[in-house]
C-alpha cells in the first residue's frame, strides 16, 4: 500500500515537468486536460468497483497529473 501511494504522489512532480516541457500548450489543450480528467475519474471509479485495483491506480495517476498540467495552464508566470 505504501508502494501505491508513493506512486500516487509521484504524478505531482511528473504533471510539472510535463507543463515545463509543453508550457506553449497547456493554453491550448485546456479542454483536453479537462476531457482526460472526466474520463480517467470515471472510468477509475468503475474500475475500483470491479475490483480492478491496479487499473484504478493508474487511471487515478493520470487524472493528477492531468490536473497539475490543467492547473499550471491557468498560472499567467507560468505559460507568459
């Protein structure tokens, strides 16, 4: 369990350098990142229900992620 969570908290630093590396994106593909993180929710939800566990996870990582980019996208100092 303590494997998962340490994974869980890894997609902050990740979701960060992936705005860094596309910060003339982020503009842009707001109404992606907020497509992927509906999507990833619900479909980590169903999966937790079906006891999908790994699954779930991994969907659960993408939504951090997904929210650190959408919220990097609204910091004016970060995108210029």
């Amino acid at each position: 369990m303590i494997l998962e969570i340490l994974l869980i908290i890894a997609a902050v630093p990740l979701g960060l350098l992936i705005a860094w590396l596309v910060k003339d994106e982020l503009v842009a593909g707001k109404i992606y990142f907020k497509a992927i993180m509906i999507f990833s929710a619900l479909l980590a939800f169903a999966a937790y229900d079906y006891n999908k566990i790994p699954e779930s996870l991994s969907l659960v990582f993408i939504f951090i992620v997904a929210l650190v980019a959408l919220v990097k996208s609204r910091d004016k100092s970060w995108t210029r």
